[in-house]
DNA sequence: GAGGTTTTTTCGAGCAGTGAAAATAATGCT
DNA sequence: AGCATTATTTTCACTGCTCGAAAAAACCTC
C-alpha cells in the first residue's frame, strides 16, 4: 500500500527535490539564489547542499564568475551538478533509424551514435540485443563513464503493454511483441524505461519555448506518421496519465481510408505523409500505405501545393480536415490554449490552416473560448531528444533522492 | 508564488488531510483503525485527535457498538465528524428543476427544496436571486443551522468561465451569462463554488461502486443531454483537470444534425432523447430540437424499439452509433477500463450496445488492448448528488484544516 | 587596514513524527 | 471477588527537519 504520510524525512526528499529540479532548469546557480526560488530558507539550502557534496552529486565550480555586475560583497560560489555523477543512455528508435546518446549528469551530450533502421532490422536481430549491442559501443568508446551508466530511456512509437516492458504494436516493423525492456534491463542491470514519443514531444517543447512552459499545449506531430502529446500547466498528462495519445490512431472517418495500422479512417491514414501523398495522386485510398516515402518526395509535394497544383493542394486540404476534426474532437476533451505542429508536416501548416481552423470553428468550445492558438515548429528531433534526457535525468535525480539512508520503514 | 516548501506546518496539514478523508470515506472509526488505515503511529493519530477535538470538528461517539465479534480488551471509541461543525448548501440545477439541499458535516442530509424550473424562470429572476431566495428558506426553516452555514456548491451543466464565477454558455435557459456565483458568494458572504454535473457523476460513481473506485471510469450520461466524465485511479481528470468533458457537443459527423447547442452534427444531435426522438419519428435532422422531452415519451419509444419498432430501433442504433464512434474517439486519449452509462438513456444500453461496441471495434486501440466494460446505471441522481455533496464537505474539510494558527508565513 | 556589502554557515528554538512503555478499560477464568 | 488476558489510548524520551537571527567569511573600495 503507497503510504502518503508525512514524516521529517519526507520533507527532506522533497526539499531535496526542490534543489535539484531548480538547478536541472535554472543551471548552476549559489545558495543565495536556489533559496530565492525554492522558498527554503538560507541555513536549509546549506544543510542539503552539505549532503549533496558529501555524495558527490553536485559540485561547486571554481569560476565564481561574476560577470552579473555586482561588484561588491562576497561573491557567490556556483554549485551545479557533478558531471560525472552519473550517465545516462538515450535511445531514439524511428522508422528508419536509430540514434543512440550518452549524456551526463549534469545534461551535456558525451556520445552519439547513428544507425538506418529498416524493416528487416529488428526481424534480423533482437530489439533488445540490437539495443544492448549500441550500448556496449558506448561504453568502449566512453570507458572512463562506462562504470557510471544509470539508467537507460529509449523513445518509442505505438502501444505499450501494460506494464511498460515492450510494445503491444508499433509502425517500427518488428518491434512490437517481444519484452526488449525488460529483456535489455536484465541483460545490462539498468533500470529501462520506454517513453512514447508523443509524450516527449509535449515534455520536449515546454523547454523549447518559455511562454509554453506552463499553458496548456497539445503537441502534433505530421510526418510519417500522425501523434500527439498533451501538457498542461506544465506537466504532461493524457492517456494514463502519460501524457501521450493515440491521436493518429483516433478515427475520422467511418470505414474510411486504409491505415497503416490495418484500421480504416484514422487520421494518419489522411494526414500522414503517405495519407497526403495517396491522396494527391489519386489513388484509391483503400489501397495498401507506401512503407515509407523519401523526405525529397514530401518535400517536393509541398512545394507543387504552395505553386498552386489543385492535387497537391486537395491533398493538403483533406489532410488539414482530419488533423482539424480530430484536434475539434480533442477540444471537447481537453482545451489547451496553443496547438504546436512539429515535424515534417508542420511546414506545410499554412496549406492546411485554413481547413484546420473551419473544423475547428464548427464545434462549440471554440466558438464560444475562441481559437486556440496554432503555430508550427520545424525541428521535432530536439525536443524528443530535450524530452527524454530530461525524463531520464529527473529519474535519475529520484532514485539518488529518494532512499537516502534506510530504504524503507518498518511498517 | 505558490511555494511548495515542505515544514513542520504542512506536514502537520497534510497528516490532518490523511485522518479527515480515512473519517469521509469509512465514517465513524477508532484511533486504532485510523492509525492502520493511514499509516500514521498512534502517538501521532491520538496528538492529531486532540487537536481536532479541541476544534470541535470532530467528537468521540458515546454508544461503543461493540458488534464487531470482538469482545475482549479495551473497546475501541469511535471518532466520527461532528455533525454541527459545519453546514453546506448544495443546489443541483436541472433543466426543469432546482433541488436545494442541506447537509450537516457529517454527510447527513437536513432539509431539501425543490422547485420546478422552466426556461422563463431565469429571465423573471436573475439567478443569483433566485438561488439566494432558496438559501434563505433553509436558514429560516432550520435557524439553529443558520449561522454555520459555511459553504455553498452548485452543480451545474454548460461551459465555466475562467474563474468559475460564472457559465459562458449552458443548456439550462438564461442561466449563463451572469457571473450568478460570484454574486451569490457576495450576497451570502460564503465560498460558492461550481461544478459540472459530468464531473460530478464521474466523482459519484466512484461512492457507487466500490470495484470502480480506484479504475480508470468514464461515466456517460444520456437524458435531456449528453455529457460525459472522467476519472483516473481515484481522480477525476479531464478538461482543465476538472474531470468534466463536453463529451455531448464533442463532433460525431461534419455539418451533421442540428444540435440544441446551435452546431451542427454533435453527438448530443442523435442521441439525447430529442435527437432520438427525430431519427425516430423521421423528422428532419436539422429541424430544431425539441424544447423538452417527457419522460413517459422517451420510455414509450423505448418499449417500442424494445417491442421492434423499426423506425425506433433505428433512432437507438444511430445514438449508439454517435455515442460509440465518440468512445472510440475519446479512447485515443483516454483509455478508461470501464464505461459507465447513467440517466435515462441508461436503460436503452441493450439497444445501443451492439452499435456501441461495433464503433469501438473499428479503433486501433480497442482492437489492441481490447474492449472496456459497459455497463449502465440508471439513477443519475445520487451520484451527482453524492459526488456534489463530496465535494462540499472536502472543501470545508481543506479550510479547517489549512491555515491553523497563523495564514501565513512572514514569507 | 577600516568600513561596507553580500554570501554562507552556525546555533538555539520549535515542532512533528516515532517506538516503546505505561495507563486504561473491558472480558474471562479460577 | 481477584487476577490474568486482551486491546485501545496516552505518555514520554528521542530524532530529524526547518527556521530566524546572529556570526563568520569573502571580496571590494577608500
């Protein structure tokens, strides 16, 4: 039974917390200014930075650097994290590749390793021995943090299973079925954890934009697929809590066109690349979804649509009608207050506005809250990446928080 | 700036929280029991208790009702809410009705009003008056209570504006518009507080059922509306997380049937009782919507559809089809293991199920993690009334006990 | 080097929770 | 009736945490 009370080594943990989650967003800063922001007082800042020194998690830095302009009075003495504290594994796993990151503790990138992915990748080797292999590159290449690593945090797309040990389905072919979580934690000893990349996303782009980082956002993703994440009022929430969505998979279209995904009318089966794409060239939209189509292609799609090229522009147009009514059925749901489209997709935002926003007037919420507010974002790398650095990172922070000397009480 | 700070205070507070709400939801009980059920030592359950008791919030009940089996030792004194600490005054607005009820602290009911509603009524009397009218009959009816009044909640339907003073929009005629809580919070000089009846049902439900309190529930509600809430593990989530949804006004088909709302093709338009009714007696879909719905009308079309009624069978199996298709597509974000039905529309599930489940069938995530438990409950009264009632009290609950001594720290 | 300024640490007080032991209150057995 | 038994509740000594205020430290300017 999870036990809410309260005792004086709670307090500790999540004061604890407090400090670590200021420096993780505020970077080094003194005591003097974790106090500010905390609310703790100055003699409690001192007594948990003293046992933060004493583990080795944080460090002072020896440039006091005071380029602030305060000339006078003590200058302040910066603590940060101890880079070395800890390292973390980063997996990206997409339709068409892998991207492997070491980061350290303190957040900056050590190593990175980039592999194509195909189909025939995970059928040829096991995901989790696929997994295991890049890390063990990691660590030959990186042999003085190879003792460090902690923790391991691997991006994913589809349904997870329950418990969170694999994917019950996934677009990446051959990835879904097998445990690779819990196949890989028991094969390296890390703790593994999977995070849906549209979750991420909604996580990831809080830190890209300041202004976004305590409204509430729904995150879009059009490329080779169709995702969403949601973040409210700063963190992230959606289906079970994760803050990530079936949207691609959210149907349009009653027995409509084929998906991906083997169902009929989702909307990704519109407004993904291959949807945008069946569509423009006429093709029956029964017909079975392209594996994968080359960024040059999409690219040069968009570009017959912004010249005027009635196919391309219908394409467009479906493809803004089932993003809109989806985003129209999500706001009956949730209301955030900015939609952000990311990915390949979000250049062609300005195709596809106009029918976005006409479904969307047509539902009562909006006409009555108005418009939220939609713009596009063209990098989704760097917020995944953000996202899930910082979800491994802020796990990390738990563990190291949370049992501090005695595990748990008697009972 | 909220500061989240963890002192003595707040865990004093929050140990407080833990024996209120154990006292809630399993009444009268015994230190001992209390200790177990929290977590908390008895020498901290007994400190608490004595200062609980020196407020008067809670008393020590003088019969022991031994009746458990036990009979050896010392016998447990049970401590239970005393009732006169606080009164709350709960109004539920309907359509056709106002039902005004008195409750004491310790959930038991004091006195209750109703009064029929019409649509003129909010035009004679502005609403705030209107409410106040009927607070002042309480007071005069039950004088020793008067002047322990301490809270005022109102279940409501339609769309809060931003600070819960007021609705922006509702389905209940001439009630929105004025900010009619903020005005009686001024008139009455007590706390009033709004919640959506959706919100309500998904909090009620979870009294209702015990296998259902800690799962993951969306209650439906079918009657003169559609609406719909949410809730998560225990919590009520959903739009703003206020567990509310506009489920009924969420889209089912673009440019479809009129709804009461003034859009067109929400799913309240097939399957509230007027929209049933339409498809049924063919009536064009985008003729206007029936003001009101008799009862006995909607059960006799569910006695003929029962009977086989072609044309009524069909006005079930579109609202099936409505109400499904808008599951499906709540599931995308959402994936709530049951799925109850309430109102009077509840007991047409036989008739809408298999339509239902065909829409669930056809989605991604259902086809995957398989299809939620539907089930129907047919009073919608006492979960509305209990999760209102609920809501109330937890609130009294959070302002005797929050600021003890002292509101705030010099900060 | 004295005086001023700002950061950091030290110190005593206060408060909350805990476990163990004591006190309390009833029953059951001889 | 007397005493052991059982279970609840309270008391007590102790630990850990935060806090405010005062002291110490570190640097600048004159």
């Amino acid at each position: 039974m999870t036990r809410n009370v309260s005792d004086s080594d709670s307090v500790r943990r999540q004061n604890r917390g407090l400090i670590l989650s200021a420096l993780r967003s505020g970077g080094p800063q003194s005591r003097t200014a974790l106090a500010g922001i905390t609310g703790l007082s100055h003699a409690s800042v001192t007594a948990i930075m003293q046992d933060l020194l004493a583990q080795r998690v944080v460090e002072e830095l020896t440039s006091p650097d005071r380029a602030d302009g305060r000339l006078r009075g003590r200058p302040a003495t910066l603590v940060g994290f101890h880079r070395a504290a800890a390292y973390v594994v980063l997996f990206e796993v997409d339709v068409n590749r892998l991207r492997t990151s070491l980061v350290d503790y303190s957040g900056v990138l050590v190593d990175r390793i980039e592999t194509p992915v195909t189909p025939q990748t995970f059928a040829q080797t096991r995901p989790s021995a696929f997994f295991a292999e890049h890390l063990e590159s990691l660590r030959t290449r990186t042999p003085k943090a190879a003792q460090t690593f902690r923790r391991i945090a691997i991006s994913v797309q589809g349904i997870l299973d329950r418990n969170g040990g694999g994917l019950k389905w996934s677009p990446i072919a051959n990835l879904a079925g097998t445990s690779f979580a819990d196949e890989l934690a028991e094969m390296t000893e890390l703790p593994v954890a999977l995070y849906k990349r549209g979750r991420l996303l909604a996580e990831g782009t809080r830190w890209l934009d300041p202004r976004l980082s305590d409204a509430s956002v729904a995150t879009v993703f059009v490329g080779s697929t169709v995702a969403m994440g949601l973040s409210q009022r700063g963190s992230t929430t959606g289906r079970d809590m994760g803050g990530a969505t079936e949207f691609g998979h959210m149907n349009h279209v009653p027995n409509g066109a084929l998906c991906r995904c083997g169902m009929r009318g989702c909307i990704e089966a519109y407004a993904a690349d291959y949807g945008i794409l069946r569509t423009s060239f006429s093709v029956p939209d029964t017909a079975a979804p392209a594996p994968a189509v080359p960024s040059q292609q999409f690219d040069s799609l968009i570009k017959r649509a912004e010249a005027g090229d009635r196919a391309a522009t219908h394409g467009f147009n479906l493809a803004g009608r089932a993003i809109g009514f989806g985003l129209s059925r999500m706001m009956a749901m949730f209301d955030p207050s900015h939609i952000l489209l990311v990915g390949p997709g979000a250049r062609a935002l300005s195709l596809m506005r106009g029918e976005i926003e006409s479904a969307l007037s047509a539902s009562l919420v909006c006409s009555i809250n108005g418009l939220p507010a939609i713009s596009a974002h063209l990098d989704e790398r760097e917020p995944i990446f953000r996202g899930l650095m910082m979800k491994a990172l802020a796990a990390v922070d738990d563990v190291d928080v949370a049992p501090n000397s005695h595990a748990l009480r008697s009972a």
